[in-house]
C-alpha cells in the first residue's frame, strides 16, 4: 500500500511539475517586456514636437513659463505643468522619457520615438480645410505614419530588425481625432454637421492600426476622447444661462459629453471587430472618458478642488479662461499649486490629473479588456536587481 501511495504521490507531482511549467511559459508569452514606446497622436501626447517644428518667431505657448513647471522645471514643449500621460506610462513600464522625433539633433530613439504633434487631427488637413476648417499645420495621423515608415532606415536599419522593433513596442495611437472636432466645435458649427465626421475618423485610426500591425506591430494603446463638455475652453464658448444644459453632478456640459461618448462608443466597436481580424494581436482600448470624468464627479477623492472646472493657469470668466489671454502670455501665471487642479490652461490637464489618468490606465479599470501591466511591472523589477533597468515605484 505504502508503494502505491509513493507512486500516486510521484504521478502527481510530475503533473503539478508540468502544470506549473505551462502556466509560466503561458505567462512569459504574455508578459512581454517592452523595448521601447512608438507614439502617435496631438498635444496629449506631444512631448514636444510642435516645439521642435517652429520657427523662434512664432513658438507655441508650451515654449513658454509657466508651461513645464511642475517637475521639469522649464518648458519643454508639453502641454502641462508637468509630466503627461505618455511620461506615466514610460516609468511605469521602466523606459526613458518618449523623445519628440521633429527638432531633435541626433537624438536616441533606441528606448522609444514620438510623432505626436499639438493640434494635429486623425483626417488629412486639406480634407477638413475643404469644409471650412481651419488646421494650423498639417501633421495628420497619416502624415506622422508617413514620416515614421520614412525614418525608419534611420531608427532601426535592416528591415528585419525593424518588424522586430515594431512588434516589442508599445504603440500609443493617441489620443488622436478631438481637433477633427474641436476646429468646428469652436466655429459653432451645428452638432450634427460634427457627427458627420466621427466614422471617417475611426476609420481613420483603424486605417493606421492596421497599417502598422502589418509592419509586424503586437500591442496598441488605443486612446478614446475625453469629456469635451468638461473642457474649460468649450464651457467658456459655449456658456448658457439654461441650467438644464449643464450635468448637476459635474457641471459639465451636457451634450458635448454625450457627443464625446458617441465617438468612444464607435471607437470601441471598430477596435472589436480589429481584434477578432487579428486575434494574435493586443489592441487595449484606453477609457480616457471615463477615467477623466470620474476626476470631475468626485475631485477631492482625487486630491483636488471642488471647483474642478476651473483652469489653473488663465484669466478672467467664471473658469479662469479666456482665449484671447491663453497660459503663457504676458502676465497671465499659473495657481499656487497646481497638484490641487484637474485643468491646466482650458484645453489641457495639469500632471496631477495626468498621473491620475494613468494610474487608471495601469492600476485600475480603464484599460479594456484588461491588460496585465502587474507582470511587466515585476519583469522590470528582476532587470533592476541585475542593473538593466531603471524601475520607478508605483
């Protein structure tokens, strides 16, 4: 009997042995270590290209105090007091800082390249300047790709080594498409004429998902739109004395939000039927709505004031707002603490609220379907123990 047992006991320890060995070879196959973060997409994620694409004569306001305060401590072409969402993820995942591609003197892009440009829109320039329109340049979603698939040669040499580099990179895909709406919105344009351009959008951006999974991509962050009913800029141009426009818990604007979600909605749908095309593939839908809204619904939750809808850095208006005086301009400054603040200068967010929104992303429920950035996190963490990689704290 004793014999028995000894040899179940053996039968099922081999069978643990072997269990144990396929979970973690499944589990190394999808915990792979990112080499490096390709980005695209507008001023969200633009860590200063537009900067390095101006002339000295007519610089963008992110070239400007008190842009950059927080924690660079200077200005260096974001769009926020401090780190953006881009910057979160990059120490989350242990990588450098994503360097702008335009305006860099022999920079290294070994760790990761961005082409994200500010007031850059999904739909080619001239397609949107026929409607009336008007872009400030044209650096498009198709535009970047273009110049991506350029410098290639440049960035990675062989073209092996390329599809390599492309499939062990996270690729942000934005956020990329709001000033597709933003130039009308600001026109007053009627809301309808809007909506008109949201399925040309998404399938703009599916357009280059698909584009760049051929190039050998592997894993997309696909960023959707924010609340635009809780923009500073479109609560000051849009301002109604009908409190029945506004939502009583946030104070933001009703049908703006419901537009906002109208894209989300559809972004969601194309990015499913993405991944039933391409199973092989991680394409993450990032909730920038909802993971931005829940800031506005419970601010002091968060660490920040309740009057939520208030720009840090402006003048003048019940928001602290005023297009004609925009942050960076002679004498408008910034709030003592912008850590307590969720809007920066009306159109973009403080670090804080950057840093909230990422958290989101790799903590918590905004990430769809979920991704599991735990086992990426103790990768880099065993790579610091033998000195490969800095690793930032969570």
């Amino acid at each position: 009997m004793a014999s028995l047992d000894s040899h179940v006991l053996m039968k099922l320890g081999s069978l643990f042995l072997s269990t144990l060995f396929v979970s973690i070879v499944s589990s190394e196959s999808q915990c792979r270590n990112f080499e490096s973060i390709i980005s695209f997409g507008d001023s969200i994620a633009d860590t200063g290209n537009l900067l390095g694409l101006s002339d000295h004569n007519n610089l963008p306001m992110s070239a400007f105090p008190p842009y950059g305060e927080t924690f660079f401590h200077h200005p260096t072409g974001r769009f926020s007091d401090g780190r953006l969402i881009i910057d979160f993820i990059a120490e989350f995942l242990g990588l450098p800082y994503v360097p702008p591609y335009f305006g860099s003197t022999n920079g290294n892009f070994e760790k990761g390249v961005n082409f994200a440009v500010a007031s850059a829109t999904a739909l080619e320039s001239s397609f949107l300047e026929e409607k009336g329109y008007h872009c400030p340049h044209n650096f498009s979603l198709g535009v970047q790709l273009k110049i991506f698939k350029q410098s290639l040669p440049n960035l990675c040499g062989l073209p092996s080594d390329c599809r390599d580099m492309i499939g062990n990179a996270l690729i942000l895909m934005g956020e990329i498409g709001a000033n597709d709406y933003n130039f009308p919105f600001f026109q007053l344009r009627p809301l309808d004429e809007v909506k008109e351009l949201v399925p040309l959008v998404i399938s703009t951006i599916s357009s280059a998902i698909t584009e760049l999974i051929g190039m050998g991509g592997r894993t997309f962050l696909v960023p959707g739109g924010f609340p635009l009913g809780c923009s500073v800029a479109f609560l000051t141009l849009h301002q109604t004395s009908n409190m029945e426009e506004y939502d009583p818990l946030t104070g933001c604007l009703k049908w703006l939000n419901k537009f906002g979600e109208y894209h989300s909605e559809q972004l969601q749908e194309e990015l499913n039927r993405l991944r039933k095309l391409n199973p092989h593939v991680n394409i993450i839908y990032a909730d920038y709505y909802n993971a931005s809204l829940r800031l506005g619904r419970e601010p002091s939750k968060y660490g920040f004031i309740n009057r939520h809808l208030s720009a840090c850095c402006g003048v003048g208006g019940p928001y602290n707002f005023n297009l004609s005086r925009s942050c960076g301009s002679v004498g408008v400054e910034a709030c003592s603490d912008p850590s307590k603040y969720v809007a920066w200068d009306g159109l973009h967010m403080t670090e804080a609220a950057h840093k909230s929104m990422a958290d989101g992303l790799v903590k918590g429920p905004y990430a769809i379907p979920p991704f599991d950035w735990s086992c990426l996190s103790s990768m880099i963490k065993k790579k610091e123990v033998v000195g490969n990689t800095i690793f930032f704290d969570e």
